[in-house]
C-alpha cells in the first residue's frame, strides 16, 4: 500500500512539473512562432503524414515539407478559379495523346527531361541506350511516341523552341510523321508542360554558361512563319562565342535574350508583331508578354518549380496519373549558387528581368496553390475511401453483435420478453431494441475515434504547413 502510494505521489508531482512547464512556455513565448515550432515538432513525431501519402521508407516524414527548412506559412496572393488549380488530365498513353516539353535554359529542364525519359513507371517504358542522348519512347504496342521532348524526339522545333514555336510546329510535325498510321483517327491532345526557376539564379546559371562557350546559334526564333532579321534580334558578341564574358559585360547587352527569357519563351509573341520593336513601345510591349506568359502557363497541363523539386514530381504524378520510380532530389549546389554577387548587382538583375521577376511570383503562388488544392483532396478521397470501409466493416458487426434489426436477440423457442412479463409493453420492447442497436453502433464509432482524432491533427498540420 505504501508502494502504491509512493507512485501515486511521484505521478502527481511529474503532472505539476508538467502543468508549471506549460504555464512558463506560454508566458515567456506566447506567440504563434513557438506555437508553429510544436506544431512542426509534433509533426516529425506523428510523421505529419497526411491519408494517402506514401512514405519513403520507414519512419521517414511528409515528403512534401517545406523544401528549404524555413517555418514561413505560404500565404497566397492571387485569386484562382479551381479549373486553374484543378490540372488533373485524363492523359491516354495508349491512346494518341501527347505530352510536350518546353525546355527554358537554365530550368534544370534537363534533369527533368530525364526523368520524363528514365524514371516513369511505364507498361512499355522508354527504350534508353548508353552513348545515345535521345531514347525511344513509344506506346504499348505501337510505335508511336507520347513524349516530344529534347530526349526522345531531338530539337525537332529548334534548340530550345518556345511557345510560339511549339504550337505551331509539334502538330505538323507530328500528323506529317504519322500521316499513315492515324488516317482517319480524329485530332490528338498535347499537353504542354515546362519549369520554371528563380530569375536571379537563372540568369546568373545562364551567365556562366555562356561564359563558358555556349551560345544557342542553332535556336530558330521562327515566329509568323519566318526567322527574325539581324535588325530585329542582333547579336551581343562578334565572335564565334561569348565565351569569357565578364557579367557586367553580360548585363551590358541591350540585346541579350537572357533578360527575361522565361516570359519572353512562355509568351505569344504574334501578339507584339514577334521581333520587330518598331510596333509598339518597349513597356506596352513586355505588358502584352507578361499577360501572355501568364494566361499560358496557367493553361498548361502542368508546370514545376525548381526550387521545390518533390512538389514538383507531386503535381506531375497528379497531374498525369504517372508514378515515378525514385524520387526527385533538391540540389542547391548549382555553379550559380557557387558565384558571389553583391546586393547591388542582384538588384540590377531584377530590374533587367522584372517582367521575369513577376511572372515567377505569379507562377509560385499558382504552383503552391495547386499543391495545397491536391493535397485536400488526396486527403478527401482517402477520408471518402475510410468512411466506405467502415460501413462495411460495420454492417458485417452489427450481426455480430446480435444486431439484425429492430427485434433484437430475439429467440426462436423461449418466450418472448411480453410473455414472461406482461407489464413490459410492445412498444417498450421495439424501444429497446432500438436502444441497444444505437449503441452497439456506438461502440463500433467508438473504435475509430482516437484515430478520427488523430487525423483531425494531421489535418491540421497539413493546414499550417512550413511553406517556403
């Protein structure tokens, strides 16, 4: 008894020590910060997984946590109808449609191209032999491609053809180079998909690149079915190259297509009469690109960010219903993120790409917004899918239990419950009945509550998210 009692003391003392705990974390950091640092300790405990999410390997937490460790909650800015965050497709790859790259320089399209070509469960996957950079990519039993990218179909559109070039090009190309097998089959789908990166950091990657040799010459800039005179696109070096540029030489270059190339590739340049600067005013024109970029890459069946590479393999999985074999890797170690650039000259790069800068904003809050939408209803189909399984699983207890209906545990040879007490009224017993069956429903509800509980948690979580 005095062991018992001795425990019972110790328990009651922990239990203070804890309340008093409590009381002093509240008074001395009130705030939601602290509130957010539980959170996303609670969070690491309980796997902060939400129902659905697969988990890569045991014990290993949500996939899709804030990629860069800040605790900043995203807070969206843009109004969006939920067709623009709904991107699901019912893209059929035994069918005829087709998925299309837009390949920005300096995206990490590459590393994504890769993954299109190398890294998709696929029935029929893409046939890739070393030595060789593009593989074949055809559909179950036919050859036929689904992918128009750099890695199974080349530069067919020009080295990194934009979006005036890819629209008017892939579909003849692709109705000339299978003209015989799809007589008489109606018009196919594409679905144009592309990546987007930090502006500064892209056009620091591009800087080096150049520098180092590249120049893009075989890029055919066709807009209006024809290419641009040198007056209209003159070039920023004399040479064969540019190679050893130093960057305010590279920053210098009125002409340099690296300023604001994400809205420029992404734009409907028929709007502004292509390359001919002589329409419209500078700033007119950049408005009418801006608008442009934004209204297609809200169109498109998708596009990722790559400074959030596991949301972006989410949306892509999401988006096509296609499952990639190993996951996507965050690499910060790029040779931009190796150059030291002063305050100063990264102001000056986001002035030379504002209309960059602003689509990028827009583009993050639309790709963030449609992670959250699929995330709630991942979460809502799985809480769907529970809720059908617990029907089930209750209308097989019910019986169990003796439940069968408004007559409960009701005898075949003893009397009935009226027969040996009269004052027990029919009504009463019907009552009863119902009673009992009431609450050995309860009882099965009562399984699932520290789970619905626990969800409700998740749930939570999942709500305040660390967002970049």
């Amino acid at each position: 008894m005095d062991e018992k009692s001795y425990y019972s003391r110790l328990l009651i003392a922990l239990l203070m020590v804890l309340c008093f705990g409590v009381i002093v974390l509240q008074y001395i950091c009130p705030t939601s910060d602290c509130q957010l640092l539980h959170l996303a300790s609670l969070s690491s405990r309980l796997g902060s997984r939400a129902p659905g999410d697969r988990m890569n390997g045991a014990g290993a937490g949500d996939p899709y946590s804030s990629e860069d460790g800040a605790l900043v909650r995203f807070v969206p800015r843009f109004n969006f109808t939920t067709k623009d965050l709904n991107r699901a497709v019912d893209f059929n790859i035994k069918g005829d449609d087709v998925i299309v790259f837009l390949h920005i320089q300096k995206t990490g399209g590459t590393t994504f191209g890769r993954h299109l070509v190398r890294n998709i469960q696929l029935e029929r996957p893409c046939e890739c032999h070393a030595g060789q950079k593009k593989c074949t990519c055809y559909r179950p039993g036919k050859r036929d491609t689904w992918l128009f990218s750099r890695f199974s179909t080349g530069w067919t559109c020009g080295l990194h053809a934009d979006w005036t070039e890819l629209t008017n090009c892939v579909p003849s190309y692709m109705s000339n180079r299978e003209a015989q097998e799809r007589r008489g089959i109606p018009s196919r789908n594409y679905y144009y998909i592309t990546i987007l990166r930090d502006p500064v950091w892209r056009y620091l990657s591009e800087w080096r690149h150049v520098q180092r040799g590249a120049t893009w010459k075989a890029s055919k800039h066709i807009c209006d079915g024809r290419l641009p005179t040198l007056t209209e696109l003159p070039s920023c070096y004399t040479g064969d190259d540019w190679s050893g540029c130093s960057l305010d030489e590279f920053m210098a270059c009125p002409y340099n297509l690296a300023n604001n190339r994400q809205t420029r590739m992404l734009a409907d340049l028929s709007l502004v009469g292509c390359y001919n600067l002589s329409i419209m005013s500078e700033s007119q024109r950049w408005v009418m690109l801006l608008e442009s970029a934004k209204r297609n890459l809200r169109n498109m069946a998708f596009f990722g960010l790559t400074e959030y590479q596991r949301k972006t393999q989410y949306l892509f999985e999401q988006t096509f219903r296609l499952a990639f074999i190993a996951p996507f890797t965050q690499l910060n170690g790029t040779r931009a993120a190796s150059v030291e650039v002063e305050p100063e000259t990264q102001r000056r790069i986001r002035e030379l790409n504002q209309w960059d800068v602003e689509l990028y904003e827009y583009a993050r809050d639309l790709f963030l917004q449609r992670f959250q939408y699929a995330r709630q209803q991942e979460r809502r189909e799985a809480r769907q899918r529970r809720l059908q399984e617990r029907r089930k699983l209750r209308a097989k207890v019910k019986p169990w239990w003796g439940v069968t209906g408004k007559a409960v545990f009701k005898p075949t040879k003893e009397p009935s419950m009226t027969e040996q007490y009269p004052a027990f009224s029919e009504e009463k017993e019907v009552d009863a009945g119902q009673k009992l069956e009431s609450e050995t429903e309860g009882q099965v509800e009562d399984n699932w509550l520290e789970e619905d509980d626990n969800e409700t948690i998740l749930d939570y979580l999942e709500n305040v998210e660390q967002w970049r």
